[in-house]
C-alpha cells in the first residue's frame, strides 16, 4: 500500500481523539504536535526527533506495535509515519526483516552538504522577499530563542528551533520543489550534528550563524540572507570534516 492510499484510508476512517494532556504550542518547548496536526503528522514529529536526538540509534530494529505503545498513537499513522521516515533517509524497510534506524555515514553526509548549500541559499533568497510580516516576526522570534538555548547549552531546544526554523524557512519560500529536495536533507543533517556536536561542534557558534539567517530573512534582505546561508554551511562542512578526526 502506498502513502497516498495510505492517507486516503485514514483521512475515511471514524473520527480520533485528540491526545489527552496537550499543551499550547511555544516555542522549542516540545515537539510540534499540536492543533493543526494529524495523527501521521504528530507520529512523524516524534519519530523524527527520537531518531535525531539518537534516543532509537542506528541499526536499531523498530517495531510499530511498541512504537504505538511508546507514543500513544495507532499503529496506521506510526505505519504511514515510518513511510515517511523512510522516504527521509532516517530509516531503512528491509523485505521480511522490518524497519530498521538508518547508518550514519560521513561520505553520503559530505554530498548532502553539497546540494543543501545551493538548496539552503536559495531558500534564503526566496523566504526574505516572499516571507510576510507575521512569518518575518517569527524568524527573529526563532533567532532570539536559540541564542538563548545555546547560553543554557540546552542541545534539545536548538534541535527543535532549528527544525521549526526549517519549517518556516520552507513555508515563506514558497517554491514547493526546493522545499520538497530540501526537506529530505535536514533531519538527517541534525541527527549528524547531534552525534558529534559535543566533540568538534560549538552550539553557540552554530546558534548563533543560524540566527544570522533568520535575522537577515526577517529584514527581507535576500543578498544578505544568502550570504548568511553560505557562512552558516561552511560552518556546517568544516564541522562534518572534522569528525574525519574522531
């Protein structure tokens, strides 16, 4: 079964209940999984940073039983969220094995920086002169945020601004094919950060170059989003290459 037949079942299936105990949506406090959301989109959420912030490691056997257990959620949007997942590069469906966490690997991360410091500059260019003022908002809204994560070296926080800050980015480029090439590219960069930040990375100089993108973005300046795009990728190669080191 496919993901768009998938959908189509459960978008006809009886109503779901809410998660009991949700809190309003703030910035970085938790996962997105608010109003707004569907069952699939929260189950993706979670999976999501449960994979980035290495909690279900590489190489670990998934199980959408105990994962619906795990989060509370069926087991049709865990399925559908895996597909997703899938599709990400974060997991990998093995034929009459299952679903397993995908490898870390340095060379497909060194490519992927590749095509996302045109994708990400691009993205910049395009959300600085298409981003309206509550979405400008937003972004400085974000940057003042992860520089206050990165003075508490909360790690958790800036990973969950920096994929709000993804989103956002997305969302005001408004151009579906960048968004659709670059969103297969960031959870598997986070999780690589998240694996090694604490050896050769600094939080506070990446918090504060991806503030500088948001910063730029929010002032509609898209010579200067771009520019800022480029400093913060080359942070991004240089950290990837010194985990050549390790």
């Amino acid at each position: 079964m496919d993901l768009t037949t998938a959908r189509s079942r459960s978008r006809s299936a009886a109503p779901r209940k809410r998660r009991a105990n949700a809190s309003p949506k703030t910035v970085a406090s938790a996962p997105d999984t608010g109003d707004g959301l569907t069952l699939t989109d929260q189950a993706y959420v979670q999976l999501e940073e449960l994979i980035t912030t290495l909690q279900l490691p590489p190489g670990a056997f998934l199980s959408e039983l105990a994962l619906a257990s795990r989060l509370s959620i069926g087991r049709t949007p865990i399925r559908e969220a895996l597909q997703r997942l899938a599709r990400d590069g974060l997991v990998v469906v093995i034929p009459r094995r299952g679903i397993l966490v995908s490898e870390i690997n340095l060379r497909t991360q060194l490519r992927l920086i590749e095509t996302r410091r045109v994708l990400e500059a691009l993205l910049a260019r395009l959300a600085a002169e298409r981003s309206n003022a509550d979405e400008r908002s937003a972004f400085r809204t974000i940057a003042t945020a992860m520089r206050a994560a990165a003075d508490k070296a909360d790690d958790l926080a800036f990973m969950r601004l920096d994929r709000e800050f993804n989103q956002l980015m997305a969302a005001a480029a408004r151009n579906e094919f960048a968004v659709r090439s670059i969103n297969t590219m960031t959870a598997l960069s986070r999780r690589f950060w998240y694996l090694h930040y604490k050896e050769v990375g600094d939080l506070p100089q990446s918090a504060n170059l991806h503030a500088a993108v948001a910063e730029a973005v929010a002032s509609g300046d898209a010579s200067a989003a771009a520019a800022a795009s480029d400093r913060l990728m080359d942070y991004i190669e240089s950290f990837t290459r010194k985990t050549l080191d390790l």
